[in-house]
C-alpha cells in the first residue's frame, strides 16, 4: 500500500530550494550526519555541523566544499554527553540564530563497556537520547522563530 504522503520512489531531488533555510546537524562530520548535510547543502541550505571535535568538523568541512565550492556550512563544537556543553552551546545559538530545521543525528552505540557521561548518566541513553532532547530544548527559542521549524531526530532500529 503507497501513502499519498510519501511517494514509494521519494528521492533527495524532491527536496525544493532550501536557500533562505539555515540547518543543524549534530554528528554531521561522518555517516548519515554527514549525507544529510551534503544534501541540504546542494538544495542551498545554510548548515551548521555539530561535532565533539573540531578537527573532524573541519575535514567535513572540507569534504564537503570539495563536492560543493559554495556551499555555506558553520561548524559547532558540542558534547551531546555534557549537559554544561549543550546548555552553552544552546544558549549561544538560541540568541544568535533562526533554525528552521534541527537534525538530531549523533549518537553512540555499541558501547563495548559500562561508561557514563559527564553528568553521570549511562553513555548511550545520556548522549543519545537525554543530549537531543536537552538541546532541541535549548534551542527552543531558535526554531520559534523560524516560520516553519522542523526537528528530524534519527534512531538506529536497536535502539527502538
């Protein structure tokens, strides 16, 4: 059976001219992270790439400027493990930005050993789960200002 809403053959090309959009992407410097900035970015989006590590922030960067020379990407350094980094990183972006669509994309798994996070929470659950919802919380005010706002959290089938 074939919804209305989604076309059985959905590709990327449907995806119409994103130019006056700006977008964040955390884990966007690898896998699907990184996939869904270079689409965005090809439709015209502005794309903010959230990562723990500047230096792979940058070789996303990269990679994608190598594809695409103009495309308008930001890098933001944030521990979706560390509560203290996701309230200031919020905090900053909740003031000084108009996101229109959030992807809550990062995400650890496999975790071969007990670890927690900064605050004390079991690695997985705190960065995965407990990380996007405080930093789709944060950034509140920064998607209300958007006319359309959109958050896009993504889920491995084991974790559901």
């Amino acid at each position: 059976m074939t919804s209305t809403l989604a076309p059985a053959h959905w590709t990327p090309d449907r995806i119409g001219d994103l130019r006056d959009r700006v977008a964040l992407v955390t884990g966007g410097n690898s896998g699907i992270g990184l996939e869904t900035a270079r689409v965005l970015t090809r439709h015209g989006a502005r794309v903010l790439l959230a990562g723990r590590s500047q230096e792979k922030l940058d070789e996303a960067v990269a990679t994608l400027r190598n594809d695409q020379p103009t495309a308008r990407l930001d890098t933001v350094v944030l521990d979706l493990g560390s509560l203290g980094s996701i309230a200031e990183t919020s905090g900053r972006l909740a003031a000084t930005e108009t996101i229109d669509l959030l992807f809550n994309n990062a995400g650890v798994m496999n975790v071969p050993q007990r670890r927690t996070t900064s605050d004390g929470f079991e690695l997985t659950v705190g960065t995965n789960h407990l990380g996007h919802f405080a930093l789709t919380a944060g950034l509140l005010p920064a998607l209300r200002r958007a006319e359309a706002a959109r958050v896009v959290t993504v889920s491995a089938i084991a974790a559901t």
